[in-house]
C-alpha cells in the first residue's frame, strides 16, 4: 500500500503551505488508512472535482475491501437505494451492486 501521508505531505508542502498548519489537516493525514479517507482527504485538500475532471478520473479509483464494506454498511443504516448509494460516492449503481453480490453472500 503506498504511503499516504508521505505522498500527501509532499503535495501539501509544495502547493500549499499554508495548510500544513492546521492542526484538523495533521490529524487527518495520520489517519489515511482506506481508499475512502484518501477521497475524503482529498476532497478537503482540493475542494470538490469539477465534472469535467470528475469523468475522467472515475475510471481510475479502486477500492480496498474495508472501503467497500464501509460504503456497503452506509447504504443499509441510511436505508439508500444503490442508485442513491451510487449518487453519494460517486460510483456507479452497478458496482454497487456487484459488491453487494460479492461481499454479501
């Protein structure tokens, strides 16, 4: 698994120094276990994707299993259809789906 916090650390320092202050940026970057807090990291870092950007880049997200199980566990405690599960993550309903079928039998 890459390092995360290394990887990020970098980015931060070189792009934008001012937040490598902030103490809510430090803690979360200790905590980048699953492919879901690097999106959430993300997002905080880089604000939300344009669509343009977000299109594209959709091809190229994987998963690790507690991720999944973390989005599957999400559906059934807000009682969300797939395609709402879909809508929240950005993922498509059919994966959601497929992982359903995997992860719940």
């Amino acid at each position: 698994m890459p390092d995360f916090k290394m990887i990020y650390t970098d980015i931060i320092t070189e792009k934008f120094p001012e937040k490598m202050d902030s103490p809510v940026i430090r803690n979360k970057l200790d905590a980048l276990h699953t492919a879901v807090d690097v999106l959430k990291f993300n997002i905080l870092i880089f604000g939300e994707p344009e669509y343009t950007v977000l299109s594209k880049s959709q091809k190229l997200r994987s998963y690790d299993e507690p991720s999944i199980l973390e989005i599957l566990d999400y559906q059934s405690k807000n009682k969300l259809t797939n395609t709402e599960t879909g809508n929240h993550f950005k993922i498509s309903r059919n994966t959601i789906a497929r992982w359903k079928t995997l992860f719940k039998s």
